[in-house]
C-alpha cells in the first residue's frame, strides 16, 4: 500500500483562517499606526482652541456689549461692538429666548462672525429644540442661517442656554436678528461697530 503524503497546512481550513486572521491583523494595526502619525488628517481643518466666554458680559447703559479686547479671534484682533436693545426676552407660547450678550470679531475669512449668546426657557410640558433652524439675520437685504451647530433638548420647564453664531460680510454695520416661533416670528434690531 502506497504511503500518505502529509497534506500541507496551507491546505486545511483552520490553517487558511488562521493566515487570514494574520493579514488581517497586520493591514489593521498598519493603519491604526499611519492614523496616529496623521497620515489621513491632510484635509481636515485643525480644531479650534479658542474659547468664548461673553456669555455673561454685561451691557453698557447704551446696550452695547462692551469688546473685551485682545483674545482668540483671526489674528487675536480685539472684539467689536454689538448694541442691543434694552428688551432682550422674546416669548411665543411656552417658548422664550433671552438674549445674554453678542460679539463680533473678524473672520479669517475676510468677514466678520457675529456670535449670540442666548438662553431658552421651555415653559411647556414636551421637550422643544434649541438649535440653529430657529435664528436667521438679515444683514444687508440678504438672509444668513448660522453656522454654530447649535442642536440641544430642552426639557419641559428648563432652560438652557447656547451659542448662535453668524458669518456675515464685514461692511455690516445694521442687522436684524429674526428669532422664528410657530406663532410667528421675534425680530431683533442690532449696530455692530469696529473697534
């Protein structure tokens, strides 16, 4: 009787699932190690450190937010004025938004942001949503949605409050804040003036 050749272990399925697992874990720990050295972040934008902390600034007698001046902002360039008017709460319903304080600075971009701090006051029983869809500002005949990223839950009588941000060119000077309600719509005369 003719002898058995021993078959390879290349042949059997547990040694194919075995080199399998092998690449597998060879491709994977290749890529985990190129991420951590950056490899893949060539478009992403860097993240920004720059905090924002006028979320308490208080008002001159003449409504404007007084700039705080050298901080975070395109080239540290000192804040700009925003005068608000003396009625800072608008409510609809069970829904109120209260203006807490405004800046403006520059834009890396040329323009200039001009940033919201607002609190919402959900007086009803169902949760409402604090975010962006909410806030619109004219400047200069032309409407700007923000570009914050504002999207929060306010709980059934809470409140919460959040920043709106909008980039707007940097001749505007007169903007209006409209805050829209399902009942309607808040409009919010403001000035912006440089430093």
């Amino acid at each position: 009787m003719a002898e058995e050749k021993p078959t390879s272990w290349w042949a059997t399925l547990p040694g194919l699932l075995t080199a399998a697992a092998a690449v597998i874990t060879a491709v994977t720990g290749l890529l985990l190690g190129l991420g951590q050295l950056g490899m893949f972040d060539a478009g992403k934008p860097a993240a920004s450190t720059a905090g924002s902390s006028a979320a308490g600034a208080s008002a001159q007698p003449d409504g404007t937010v007084p700039p705080s001046g050298a901080g975070s902002g395109a080239a540290n360039s000192p804040e700009w004025a925003v005068a608000l008017p003396a009625e800072r709460r608008y409510r609809a319903a069970d829904v109120e938004y209260e203006i807490l304080g405004a800046r403006a600075r520059p834009d890396v971009s040329g323009k200039i942001a001009v940033t919201f701090t607002l609190r919402c006051t959900n007086h009803g029983r169902y949760d409402i949503n604090f975010w962006d869809s909410t806030f619109r500002l004219n400047a200069s005949g032309v409407s700007h949605s923000p570009d914050s990223g504002l999207n929060e839950l306010v709980a059934g009588d809470a409140s919460k409050s959040g920043d709106v941000r909008f980039t707007i060119p940097a001749d505007t000077r007169d903007a209006v804040l409209r805050i829209k309600f399902a009942e309607g719509e808040g409009t919010v005369q403001i000035a912006i003036s440089p430093p």
